[in-house]
C-alpha cells in the first residue's frame, strides 16, 4: 500500500468509527435503527445522521437522506461535490442515487451484503455498484469493507433467525 493509500485507509477508519457512534447511538432511540451515517467534504464533517424512519414516519429517512438534508441546511447548498458519504451499511438505491444527485465524489461503507442478515437487503433489488456504473460519472467511486467486522456487529447476522416484529426499514 502506498503512503496515500495508507493515509486514505486510516481516515476511512476514523470516520467510520464516528459513523459507529452514531449507529450505537441510535440503537437506544425508539424508532430509529442502528444505521450511522456522516458526510465528509475537504475533510471536515458536514453532517451526521442515524436512521429516523419509525421516529418520522417518513419511510425516506434513512441515516444517509437524513445526513445528505443537514449538510444540505447547513451549508444552504444541494450538491456536495468531491464530498465523502460514510455509512456502517452499504447504502441501498435510493441513497445510493440520492448521493449521485447531491454529487457527492466517493461512498465508503463498512459491513456489505454478505455480512450481515439477508432482511436487510431483500427489498434491494438493485446492488448499489450498479447505480454506480450507470451514473455515467468518472469522478464517483465506492469503497466497501471499512471496519467490516465492527459495523456488521451492529446488525443481525447472516443465517440468524429474526422476528417478524424485528425486521424494519433502514
Ligand atoms: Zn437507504
């Protein structure tokens, strides 16, 4: 690994450390999931969010939506070019396209598909790499597998046998 890449590795894992935080957080809110989420533009944090969905009713409120319209009040701006998106779980569709549109320039997501319960990925029909290959965008890429291990600690494991009642949208 070159002396870049090893740079860019260690931040990875600092901000997903927070986005963990932030997962663990929102595991004791009601109505909320442990999903953490922080947005990173010329690195400093521009914002922060968990899942809200249940606590706002609003089936959109994913901690990646919820962070992107922060950064977006915050900053009084739509699009966060060159801007790094975090998430302890890989990003489904409608974040993954949200984030095309707000431009943001590179997604890192800790635990993958295969890392943790299917219920969490059954209503994704989609892979979120494909959403990058058809963004028709060179300047957008997507790093998977930053602090696997931990962030998949965070949810239900493949195989485990989860309630009905437990199985949410996030
Ligand atoms: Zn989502």
């Amino acid at each position: 690994m070159s002396g870049e890449a090893a740079d860019q590795a260690e931040q990875d894992a600092a901000f997903m450390r927070r986005a963990i935080e932030l997962a663990e957080r929102a595991e004791r809110v009601p109505g909320t999931s442990p999903i953490g989420c922080i947005i990173v533009q010329d690195g400093r944090v521009i914002a922060e969010g968990h899942n809200e969905v249940d606590l706002r009713h609003d089936p959109t409120a994913h901690a990646e939506v919820v962070a992107m319209r922060r950064a977006g009040e915050a900053l009084g701006v739509s699009q966060f070019p060159g801007a790094v998106l975090y998430s302890t779980l890989q990003p489904c569709g409608m974040c993954s396209m949200a984030s095309i549109w707000a431009k943001i320039g590179r997604i890192v997501y800790g635990a993958g598909r295969d890392d943790v319960h299917q219920m969490y990925f059954e209503g994704r029909d989609l892979n979120t790499v494909d959403f990058v290959v058809d963004a028709y965008r060179d300047d957008f890429s997507l790093t998977g597998g930053v602090l696997r291990r931990e962030c998949a600690r965070l949810y239900h494991q493949p195989g485990e046998d989860v309630p009905e009642e437990e199985q949410a949208n996030i």
